[in-house]
C-alpha cells in the first residue's frame, strides 16, 4: 500500500501507539487517509479505509478524536485549496504500511543480510562462472548467461531463503503461500527456480560456490562427517546402508567438514556403496588445501592401520576412536597415566604391549570411574598440534559440531531432501564385487583342491609301500587315511565346481546408474551458506543480549510469527505479532527485539527497530 504526503512539511508524522480498540498499524492507516485530504468528512475516511481491505473496528467519535489530536480536523466554512494545488496531486511517498506481513524475523534477518553484503561473494562468485563458461563455449545461449547481478542475487535469495519460509522442495513454491513478494521484491515459480538452478549446474557453480563457504578465520581442527540421504527410484543404481530404517538403498553420502568454530567449509558428495575410508583421504587433501588447516577428526568408520598410514604418509593429522572389540582394556596397552580428571577419570597415553611395526597411531586410554573403557588414536600430526590430554575433549565436541548441526539442518535447512534426477551409467559395481569376491574364492579353491590331490597323491604311495612290504596294520591305517583325504579331495573338487557354476551365472559385468549430484552440491552450500549466517547473526545477538538464546528460539519466536511493517521517512518499524504466545516466550521474544535494535540495523540510512504487538493488524 503506498501512502502519499500533501504537504511533508507542515505535517510530521505522529508516533503512532496501540490502544485499546485501534492498533498502531491502523492508526497509521487512517493518519495516512486524513493527511491526504484533511477536508474529507470522516464517513468517507471510513468509506475509504473498507476500500483498503483492512478491516477496522473504530467509530466516528474515535475517529474525530483522532484528527483533533493530529491536528487534521476539518476547519470553519468552505475548504480551499492552497497556491493552486490540484486534488490529483500527490507531491512523495510519506508512509508505506504493510498490515500483513509472514515471517517477519526472516525479513529482518534479510536486512541484516543486505547490511552485511552477504550475498556479494555470491554473485562474484557466480559471475565469474559464466564469464568462464562463456569462453568455453562460445556458441552456447541461455537466460543465465545474460543475468545481471542484481537478477542472479535476487534468484539465489529466493532458493537462500526457501527453507525459512517452510519451502523444502522447489515445487512448494506453487503451492505454499510465501513472502517473497515483500522479500526479495519478486515473487517467482517453481519452473523458473528450477530453470536457474539446472543453468547453475551447467555453467559449474557447484565448484564456484565452493569458497564462499570460507570464513577469515579457520579454526586449528576440522571435523569430517555428513548424512546418508535416501533415494527412491526403479532404475538399477548403487546402494548403501541408508540412515533410514536402516534399509539398503539408493542414495547419497554427502561429506561435509566443520571447523572447530561450527562453520560449514567444505561439502563433497559420494554414491552410498562406497565405503568413505575409500574417498576420505583424497577428500581430507582437498579440504587442507582450500582451508590450510591439516588436522581432522572423523568418527569410527574411518578406522584402519591401512589409513592411518596413508594419511601420515599426505603429512595430514587425524584423530579417531578404536573399536570396543579391538582392544581388551588398559591391559592391551603399555600405557603411563597422564591426567586425572576432575570426575576421577583417568587419562592414559602409550603403545601397544605387542609392538606392531607397521601401525603408525598413537594412542590415549580414557578409563572412568564406572563405564567402558575409550581408546583414541592420532597420527604424528595430532600428537604435536595437540596434547594427548585433550584427545578426549576435542574428539567428543564433535557431536556438537556435526551430529546436532545436522540434526538443525535438516529441521530448517532442508539438508536432506534430493535435488536433481539426473544420473549417469557405470559399470555395476556390485557385481564387480560379487566377481572379485568369487574370483577369490575359486583361487583359493583351487591351491585347495591342489593341496588335496598331492595330500591323496602321498598317502597312496605310502599305502603301495606298506603293501610292497607286507604291512598288516599299518597297511589298514593308511588305507583309512587315503579314504579321508579322498572324501577331503571330492569336497573340494565339489566346492570348486559350485563356485565355477556360481560365477558362470554372473555372467559379464552389468551396467547401474549413478545420481549427477552437481546440483544437490549446489543446494547443499545453500543450506551450508544459511547455516553459516545464521550462526553469526546468533552471535552478534548473544553479544547484545543479557541473557543465553539458542537459535532454534530465534527461528521459532521470531522467524515463523507474522506481524505488519510501516515505513516512515525516517525509519522501519517491524511489528511482530506475539498473540498467543506464553508469558515467558514474550518476555524471551521481548528481549529478542531489544538484541536485534540494538544491532543498528539500517536500510537506505532507514533505522529499522523490531517491536511486539499483542493485537493482530
């Protein structure tokens, strides 16, 4: 609703408080009709205000109040236009009210977004792409290419926010109501976001959007870990154990590192039937290329001797845990003590009791007072960046940084929903390993069978010499023992010919699909780069705040609650509408709004202040 000014003037904007009967937001709306025509009787301004669709609950008393207390009561005798204004005229905007405004939070989280230049790396980032793919491929025309930043930030806003709004899956965007419109000042379907994220995908900004993940400061320890995300679908693709249910399914593994700080850094994307002890050291390699940072801590899934020696061989750290039935106890270990914790807790480090020359991990024994018994291993690496007390406390604070972060992300960050239909044909790796594994057997059956027959071989030329010398007894046993290594040898040969026919019927190696995950990649830095940002407007919030606020109060009180917007000259006021809410989530939400005014937000040298209001506009 634009609301013009007849004179800015001589007519300043009063401050406008809730009443009893008429909210703020209406008491702008009416100063806004009567400022334009004082002269109007205050019928018609009632006239007017049904014309503006906002149902008012006020009286022609409250209404004459009103005006002698703004001074925009009608005066004696005919009215006059002055110095030769025309009724038409409409000199400037003075107020803009927004009565119905939805997840006010997330439109004041946008305008700390736009104080920050949140998105600026974005668009560098993705107009360097084009750039780039314009060189490569000069004949090559599609909408992305002739994007101006301000149409690529306003697309990327649009998918950025999506999740905030209640958006997981493109397709909401036809059906879900959204504030995009106020948002980002366009409003858009579901076929033109899907349009621009397929030409993202063409043009390589899975790989563009990459830095935009980095912060200034790095901390010292990255943590390694991500979800497996299901995937339906009837065409043969590799499958892995799925966190759903448990079940065997086609999916994703998603990769994502954290610093020690909780920012996300680096997301890389894997089919489910690979094991990630197979991909992680390349992976760890890349990571301490882009962040310069060389120490890691993975959880149990990664260990090995074989990769604790291949990422010391990279000169990268790791820290990780033994599995329960990999060691007995203390006693497998010849261990000092190091520490003893304020819970009685003791801390030992030391090397195996049986030395094994090929094993490069240096362990750290945790024994408490009641409980199993924890074993943390480390590389060189680890062992001279961080003290061997420490393992313990910084290995644990990876569930912290990682398990609750994806647990957050998925609630309101759709991390785990699929992007993206596009797959690519491969050899079946399954079958490969159905081969490998029966091209392994038969190669042990068949030194087996081998091993039989010489047995058989030697056994009938003793039993030849005990006939050639006339042996009684002896002669009756070795005959025995040739019937057992008889039956032995047909076993084997019957054990052989099964698994001939076991690998006959496998036939040549076969073909399965594999998911394009270019832009699930790209959707995942989205929900990453949210994530990110989110997690410092907390902290600039924290700062300014008396009391602990977690981030999932932010978004519940504040980000999903509806409210009004009114614009002055001078400043933007957000309303937020806390009906309904406890008396302690108000006084919570209350001192979040305090927080979020005292950050100095500002648009366009606009003061923006977020307030409460009890009564729906």
């Amino acid at each position: 609703m634009q609301i013009t000014q007849r004179n800015p003037v001589d007519n300043a904007r009063p401050e406008f408080c809730a009443g009893r009967k008429v909210s703020e937001t209406h008491k702008a709306l009416l100063w806004h009709l009567l400022n334009d025509d004082p002269t109007c009787p205050s019928r018609m301004v009632l006239h007017a205000s049904a014309e503006e669709q906002v149902q008012i609950s006020v009286t022609l008393r409250q209404i004459n109040r009103l005006r002698k207390a703004w001074g925009l009561h009608r005066g004696k005798g005919r009215p006059r236009r002055s110095g030769g204004q025309k009724k038409s005229e409409s000199p400037g905007k003075l107020v803009q009210v927004t009565p119905r405004l939805s997840c006010v939070g997330v439109h004041v989280f946008a305008q700390w977004l736009e104080q920050q230049h949140a998105f600026e790396p974005v668009v560098a980032q993705l107009t360097q792409a084009v750039e780039a793919y314009k060189q490569r491929h000069v004949g090559d025309d599609f909408a992305l290419l002739h994007h101006r930043p301000r149409t690529l930030k306003r697309h990327f806003q649009a998918l950025f926010f999506a999740p905030l709004l209640g958006i997981e899956r493109l397709s909401a965007f036809d059906t879900h109501e959204h504030p995009l419109q106020t948002l980002v000042g366009r409003g858009y379907q579901s076929s033109t976001l899907r349009q621009f994220l397929g030409q993202l995908e063409r043009v390589g900004a899975d790989e563009a959007l990459m830095p935009t993940l980095f912060v200034a400061q790095v901390g010292q320890i990255i943590y390694v870990d991500g979800p497996m995300i299901a995937y339906w679908s009837r065409q043969a693709m590799h499958k892995g154990k799925s966190t759903m249910l448990g079940r065997i399914m086609a999916g994703s593994q998603a990769v994502i590192a954290h610093d020690e700080n909780g920012q996300a850094l680096f997301v890389a994307y894997y089919p489910p039937d690979l094991h990630i002890s197979q991909v992680i050291v390349a992976y760890c390699q890349k990571v301490a290329e882009a962040t310069g940072r060389p120490l890691f801590v993975i959880d149990r899934a990664v260990n090995a001797v074989a990769l604790a020696q291949a990422v010391d061989a990279q000169g990268l750290g790791l820290l990780c845990m033994l599995d329960d039935n990999e060691h007995a106890g203390l006693e497998s270990f010849a261990a000092g003590l190091v520490d003893t914790l304020e819970d009685g807790t003791k801390v030992s480090s030391g090397p195996w009791k049986e030395l094994r020359a090929d094993d490069p991990r240096h362990l750290v024994i945790v024994v408490p007072p009641e409980g199993k018994t924890l074993v943390y291993w480390g590389t060189s690496q680890v062992k001279e960046s961080v003290e061997t007390s420490q393992w313990p406390r910084v290995y644990r604070e990876r569930n912290e940084m990682q398990e609750l972060s994806f647990k957050a992300m998925i609630d309101h960050g759709a991390l785990d929903i699929n992007y993206g239909r596009k797959t690519t044909l491969g050899p079946d790796r399954h079958h490969q390993r159905k081969i490998e594994r029966l091209d392994q057997c038969l190669e042990s059956a068949d030194k087996r069978v081998e091993k039989k027959a010489e047995a058989v071989k030697g056994q009938q030329d003793k039993v030849a010499q005990a006939e050639a010398k006339g042996h009684g007894k002896r002669l009756e046993q070795r005959k025995d023992h040739l019937a057992t290594l008889e039956r032995a040898l047909k076993d084997a040969k019957a054990t052989h010919v099964k698994l001939c026919e076991q690998r006959a019927a496998l036939g040549p190696v076969g073909q399965r699909a594999d998911r394009d995950f270019r832009k699930q990649t790209i959707m995942t830095m989205r929900t990453l780069l949210l994530e990110n940002l989110l997690g410092t407007l907390l902290l600039a919030l924290l700062a300014r705040l008396q009391i602990k606020v977690s981030l999932q109060q932010v978004l519940s009180l504040l980000f999903e609650r509806s409210g009004a917007r009114i614009e002055t000259p001078s400043q933007i006021v957000y309303w937020v509408n806390s009906a309904g809410l406890s008396l302690s989530n108000r006084r919570l939400l209350s001192q979040i709004a305090q927080g979020l005014c005292a950050m100095g937000l500002h648009d366009q040298g606009k003061s923006i202040y977020v307030r409460l209001k009890d009564i729906p506009p």
